[in-house]
C-alpha cells in the first residue's frame, strides 16, 4: 500500500493560491467583463514586464485581449494544472530519477527552436503551437517541485 504524505501545507497553498490569481488575471479584463482596453486594464500592467503582449499572438475573451500572449497561457494554465496534480503525481510516480528536468530541459529546447524557425522563416508558428510548447514547459514547472511537497512511502 502507498501512502502519501505532505509537507509545507502553507507553502503548496500559498503557490496554489498565487497560480490560481495569476492564471485569472493573465485571462485578461474580458473574463471579468471589463469593457476598459486591455492597455489601460491592471491585468495587462501586471504582465507587461514579463510578456511581450502582441496582439497577432494572444487570444481573446468576450472580444478583449489576453492580458498574456498564448505561450505564457499556455506556461500559466500547465503550471496550475501540474500543481493541482502534484499530489497525485507523488502518489504514482514510480521512477525515483528526477525526469522532470529533463522534460523541462527539453521544452525549454523546443520553445528555443520554435521561436528561431520562425524569426527565420523556416517554420510559422500558430496560437495553437505556442500554448501547446507553453505549457509543455509549464507542467515539469511545477512538477519538479513535487518533491519538495509529497513524498510516498510504501507501508506495509
């Protein structure tokens, strides 16, 4: 029988918290209603030193800019999802190695070549590619903490 068991409680819900309020706020002043522009709106000054906020690269709630562009949606929301999976993720996690960095590693490769085949033209990258290779990197984010938070332990 595995057993699972949790440290830092207050640390992990802090974290949790704080993913949960920047994944709101990276949605933008659309989900909340806001009909002020997306430059003027907190949301989008929260961002606006972490994430380039083109336009031509960000999605759109109720007809308002993201506050972020798709990649870091993508970073945002798989960094919450990897976070509230991270106890689950203890629990079945079979390989002691620590994967997750190079799962990082190699998201962190793959976001580099993305953007470079498309400075360079050799590939055009979409919404789509961008929040996918997002939150690839996201999720071994938070995953490689998991460590730090749950451990299992095999009872008998």
């Amino acid at each position: 029988m595995w057993a699972i068991q949790a440290h830092n409680k207050s640390l992990y819900a802090g974290i949790f918290a704080a993913a949960v309020f920047l994944m709101f706020t990276a949605l933008g002043p659309g989900i909340f209603g806001s009909q002020t522009m997306a430059y003027n709106s907190w949301q989008y000054q929260i961002f606006n030193t972490l994430c380039h906020q083109d336009p031509l690269r960000s999605y759109s709630i109720s007809g308002m800019q993201m506050a972020v562009c798709s990649r870091c949606l993508g970073i945002y929301g798989a960094f919450l999802v990897g976070w509230m999976s991270m106890p689950l993720y203890a629990l079945i996690k079979s390989i002691p190695q620590n994967v997750e960095k190079n799962w990082l590693i190699a998201a962190i490769l793959l976001n580099l070549v993305d953007v470079l085949t498309n400075f360079f033209g050799i590939w055009t990258n979409t919404l789509i590619s961008r929040i996918l290779l997002g939150g690839f990197m996201g999720l071994p984010m938070a995953l490689i903490l998991a460590n730090e938070f749950f451990t299992y332990n095999k009872s008998e």
